[in-house]
C-alpha cells in the first residue's frame, strides 16, 4: 500500500528523486533506484530500497550527515533545509511501511533497566 502524501510534499519528493532516488528505491517518489528490490534491495551504488522500511525523519537526517557511503557527496550538493524537508516526506511517505528502519549501530544499544 502506497500512502497518501500530502501536496505540500511535493518540493520534498522532486528533491527526493534528485539526490536520494538514484540509489534508494521508493514508491511514494516514484523512484526506482539502484537500490531496487531486483538485487535484493541492494544496487551498485549500495543504497537499500525503502519500499519496505518505515523511516522516522531523524533517521533519514542522520544517514544523510552521516559517514554512510555515498552520502558524502550528498550532504555537500543540499542545503540544511533541503535535508529537513526530504526528511520529513521520507516519514511521511513511508508511515504504513511494515519494517522499522534502524540503524546498524542500533544492535549495540545496551537496554536500560
């Protein structure tokens, strides 16, 4: 299921497919990318579909500014705005998407009692 994004997305989701769709796979943006499920989810460029994942806005900030591959050249070519705002489509468009994205280094968060 596709969810319904609201008009006032729609400078997001052009941004979307600009600088994220070429690798991350996303129905929402109409966005194919090299990281379509073809390759199981991974393209050459390395980037995961988001097809299936739910993805907060905090997340999708820190993968961008972050030291994930291929985001270095990103995060010099948008400008902070930019970023938010893709941002908040991206969790916007993937509200009803079965599987929580998490980052890798969410596997050594140590619960606390």
């Amino acid at each position: 299921m596709t969810a319904s994004v609201p008009a006032k997305y729609e400078p997001a989701k052009k941004l979307y497919r600009t600088f994220c769709g070429q690798c991350h796979a996303l129905k929402e943006a109409r966005a194919v990318g090299a990281g379509s499920d073809k390759k199981g989810g991974l393209g050459e460029d390395g980037g995961p579909s988001f097809n299936p994942l739910k993805i907060n806005s905090h997340l999708s900030v820190l993968a961008v500014t972050g030291t994930w591959d291929g985001h270095q050249k990103v995060v010099t070519r948008m400008t902070w705005k930019q970023i938010y705002d893709v941002a908040k489509f991206i969790q916007v468009a993937t509200r009803d998407h079965p599987h929580l994205a998490r980052l890798p280094s969410d596997e050594f968060l140590i619960p606390v009692k």
